[in-house]
C-alpha cells in the first residue's frame, strides 16, 4: 500500500509541474501577442493614426478582461494610454474651429435660394466633411452634432420638396410616354398590310424618337417595361422598312452594274439608248438611305456622265481637277502661315479655321503626285505648328495678366480700405479709382471670383484702423505668402524674412510627416486668391511686398515657356 500512494503521489506531482508549466507557457504566449498589439498601436500614433491606434487599445482591453497585465505589459500600456490621450486631445483641439466652422456654413444653407440640386450637394459636401473631421475624435461633444444635424435637416427641406416634386414629374412623364407607345402600337397596325406608306413610316420613327426623348425625365423602374414595348415597336417598323429598303438597294445597285458596264460598249448610239433605259428604271425603284441613297445616285450619274463624255474629255477634266487641287492646298498654306504671324483676337478667331482648312487640304491632297503631296504636307504641318505654339504664348500672358490683374484690383482695394478705416479724406477718390480699374479689367480668372467680392465686402464695412498686432499679423501673413510663393519658384527670399522662411519651412516638415509630398502647379493661383484675403495694411508695406510676390508669378511664366 505505501508503494501504491507513492506512485500515486509522483505521478500528482507530475502532473501539477506540467500544469504549471504549461500556464507560464500560456501566459509568455498571451504577453508576447499584448506586447505586439501594444507596439502597433505605437506605430499607428506615430503615424498619427488616431483612430486604429484606439481601436487596438480597445481589443486589448477587451483580451485582458478581468485579469490584471503583468507589470511590464501595465507600464507600457500607462505609456500607450498618456499618448493616445495627448493625440485625442491635440486633434480635437485642431478641429474645433473646423467643426464651428461647418455649423455656421451649415446653418448658412437654412433658407438658401440656390437651386434645389445644388443646394442638396452643398448639404452633402459639408456632412462629408464634418464625418472627415470627426474621425477618429472621441471628444466631439454631442451639442455640436446636434446642432449641425439641425441645420443641415432645415437646409435639405427646399431639396426635399423639390426631389419629390420630381418624382411626380417623372411619373406623369411614364403615363406620356405609354401614350406615345399606343399611338405607335396603332400606327403599325394601320400598316400591316401589303401596301404600306414607306415614307410614312420613315417619318413616323423619326419623330417617335425625338417625341420619345423629349418626355425626359421618368421613373427609370416604371419607364423600363414601356420603353421595351416601344423599342420593340419601333425595332418592327425599322425592320420592314430595312427590308424595303435593301430590295431597292439591290436593285439600284443592278443598275449601277449595267450602267458602269457601258463604259465598255463601243457603239455610242447603242450605249445611249440603253441609258435612257437604265435613267427610266432608276426612277421606278424606291428609295434607299440616305447616305447608299446619294453614294448611289452620285456613282450612277457618274457613269451616265461617262458614256457621253468619253474618254478625252474625261483626261482633260482630271488634269483641270489636279489643278484645282493643287491650288486648293496651297491657299490651305498660306491661310495658316498668315494666321500663324497675327495675335489676339483676330490669332483666337482665325483658330477657328484650322479644322475646315485641314479638310480643304486633305481633301486638296488626296489625287495629287507623291511629291507635291509630301512638299504641300512638309509645309502645311510647319504652320499649324506655328500657329499653335502662337495661341499657346498668348493664352500664357493672358493668363498671366490676368492674375497679374487681379492682384492690383487687390492692392487698389487694399489702399481704400487702409485709407477708409482710417477716416481719411482721399478714401472717397481712392475708391472710385478702384472701381474705375476693376470696370477696365475684361477678364477675371474664374478661381478669384468671390475672394474679389469678398475683399470688396471687407473694404466697404470700414471701421477703426488695425491695432498694432493686427497689423503686423497682417503683415506677417502677406511675408508668408511671398515665402510660399518664392520656394515654389526656387526664389531666394530677402535676408529681413530668413528666418520667417525658416519657421515656415520646419512646420510645413512638421505637418508632412507620414504623408507623400506632392507639387501643387496650381498652389501660386491658391496664393493669389489668399493674398486677397485680410485686413488692410499701409499701401507702402503692401507695394513692396506685392511686387516681391509678383516678381515670383513673373518668373513662373519664364519658366514655363
């Protein structure tokens, strides 16, 4: 008996020991994967991945449960928990004055007289970007929401109203259209029989297919099957008067043959007695399409012609052709070589051209010999090219000028609000000159609009002159601007600005961490547009640094060309 328990109590002891060790393993394993999850969390925030890094902390919490992390898994995840928090905490404090920012253009749709599709994009457009700022931020507070899906719901009721009027109109529009399939059902059964009307019929489909189109827009589900019937109707009708249309076509093409056959009859007055035979018949037959119709007819006429010119004639008439021809792509040349030495209106007007000229030349081109052809070709390209490369530069320095134009508008306007703001007497004089510059400009670039409005808009409301601090953030903002837009040229900067340019540049580092960086061709357009923007500054620091930034747009369009 005493064997049997010690063998007993060995084999307990066996056992407990690889229970025991079986557990550490368990929980080595369980420590390695919280270790793993915890540094892709690390990963996710240095990346700035808000919201997967408090995914991941979410899941390892939900794997814990109730059971305490060891003490070196506890120390990482404290150091986790302060980071993630610091980043919620950053983020949502970056995007406040975003979210105030979409209430206040939400609540500015309420009563919006916009169109109702484009009023409803717009309500779109913002409820995007607000889910874009809002994701991954716990601290949104639930009033915010609220009131932006107030807003955004009292903005939407003119689109509401407005769709459901639609759907009305597309239903009654599927009752018109199944109007139109009846007449069309009892219009082919009016012709079903031996005779039909042909060019009745021809005329019918034409005009069920623009009346068709012009019952727009439908109930896509209602209109399907209606639309199947009256394509199948309208399918039935085509292909009789396809049918009909093919025997005329063989049989005109019969003619044809017999026609072009008597180019090798060699007794004339046989030749012309069979014509007028031939002329006779033709006028029998019915139609075809209109394209095999006029190809037909053209190459029947030719032949008739044949048979009473002969061939002499017929080598004269191909010489005097040739001529012609040649002449024809010549005026071709020399209409695009004077085109190519004009500007301005009259260069944009004369583009126009180009195309029936092109089609006069080749057509000019096809019979003539190969060295003329590649002679007359050689010169005609080298002067659409020319004339190109002309448009190009003129559309660069009206583009140019433009924005160039703008930014003066700009200045103008910046010396009225200055001297308005101010009280000062000449605000009145340098207003109306202003204005008188702006009425003198024919073209804005589409892009700068409203921040030409905008600016007007800020001028006119006046008020006390900027504080100091005003002022020099003003200041600040436009040395910023010229910044921008001299390291996207490759410009040096002005020693007084190196070290704005240097701040600039290290939180524009900052800011790009963990994202591609991509060139913007358009960002010296963004700045004008921003330039724009601001409270006025004194008309000598604006001069100077707005001829500092346009000397950047200048050398921009050097070198592009």
């Amino acid at each position: 008996l005493a064997a049997v328990a010690a063998s007993t109590a060995a084999r307990e002891r066996e056992a407990l020991q690889r229970a025991q060790h079986e557990q550490r393993a368990e929980e080595a394993h369980a420590e390695r994967q919280l270790g793993a999850l915890i540094g892709k969390a690390q990963g996710a925030l240095r990346a700035g991945h808000t919201g997967p890094a408090a995914g991941i902390r979410r899941a390892i919490t939900e794997r814990l449960g109730e059971t305490p992390p060891p003490p070196s898994i506890t120390r990482r995840l404290q150091s986790l928990d302060a980071k993630l928090n610091e980043l919620k905490e950053w983020k949502d404090y970056a995007a406040a004055p975003k979210r105030a920012e979409l209430i206040a253009d939400m609540e500015a749709l309420v009563g919006s007289a916009e169109p109702p599709p484009k009023l409803a994009e717009r309500i779109r457009d913002l409820r995007d970007q607000w889910k874009t700022v809002s994701k991954g931020i716990v601290l949104e507070t639930e009033a915010d929401w609220q009131r932006f899906d107030r807003a955004a719901e009292a903005a939407y009721q003119p689109c509401k109203e407005y769709f459901a009027h639609q759907a009305l109109v597309r239903a009654e529009n599927v009752e018109r259209r199944r109007s139109v399939l009846q007449r069309l059902l009892a219009f082919e059964s009016n012709q079903a029989g031996e005779h039909p009307d042909w060019r009745l019929i021809s005329q019918v489909l034409r005009e069920a297919r623009l009346e068709w189109r012009a019952i727009s827009p439908v109930e896509r589900a209602t209109n399907k099957p209606v639309e199947r019937d009256f394509d199948a109707a309208l399918d039935r009708l085509q292909g009789r008067l396809d049918g009909w249309h093919a025997s005329n076509l063989a049989a005109k093409q019969a003619l044809l043959g017999r026609a072009q056959a008597l180019l090798d009859v060699k007794d004339s007055r046989e030749a012309l007695a069979e014509l007028k035979s031939l002329q006779n018949e033709w006028r029998t037959v019915g139609t075809t399409p209109r394209e095999q119709e006029q190809s037909l007819w053209h190459a029947f006429r030719t032949n008739c012609d044949a048979v009473y010119q002969r061939s002499q004639q017929a080598h004269a008439e191909q010489a005097a052709g040739l001529k012609a021809r040649h002449a024809k792509a010549v005026d071709s040349c020399v209409n695009a070589e004077q085109l190519a030495a004009l500007s301005g209106a009259a260069l944009v007007e004369g583009m126009q051209s180009i195309p029936q000229w092109r089609s006069a030349f080749d057509d000019a081109l096809g019979e003539l010999p190969r060295g003329d052809q590649r002679a007359l070709h050689d010169r005609f390209e080298r002067a659409l090219k020319r004339c190109l490369s002309a448009l190009a530069e003129q559309r660069r320095r009206e583009a140019g000028q433009a924005w160039e134009n703008l930014l003066e508008a700009g200045r103008h306007i910046n010396a009225y609000a200055f001297a308005h703001a101010q009280g000062a007497a000449d605000a009145a004089a340098l207003k109306q000159s202003a204005e008188e510059f702006i009425a003198g400009v024919q073209q804005w670039p589409k892009a700068a609009a409203q921040a030409l409005k905008s600016n007007w808009t800020r001028a006119d409301a006046g008020g006390d002159p900027a504080g100091a601090a005003s002022a020099t953030e003003e200041e600040s903002r436009l040395r910023t601007l010229c910044i921008r837009a001299e390291i996207q040229v490759d410009l040096p900067t002005p020693a007084e600005d190196h070290d704005l340019r240097r701040q600039y540049q290290l939180q524009r580092l900052v800011q790009s961490m963990g994202r591609p960086q991509e060139a913007n061709p358009d960002e010296l357009d963004e700045l004008c547009v921003e330039w724009l923007r601001g409270a006025p500054v004194s008309d000598a620091i604006y001069a100077s640094l707005l001829a500092r930034f346009i000397q950047c747009r200048r050398n921009q369009r050097h070198r592009a060309r």
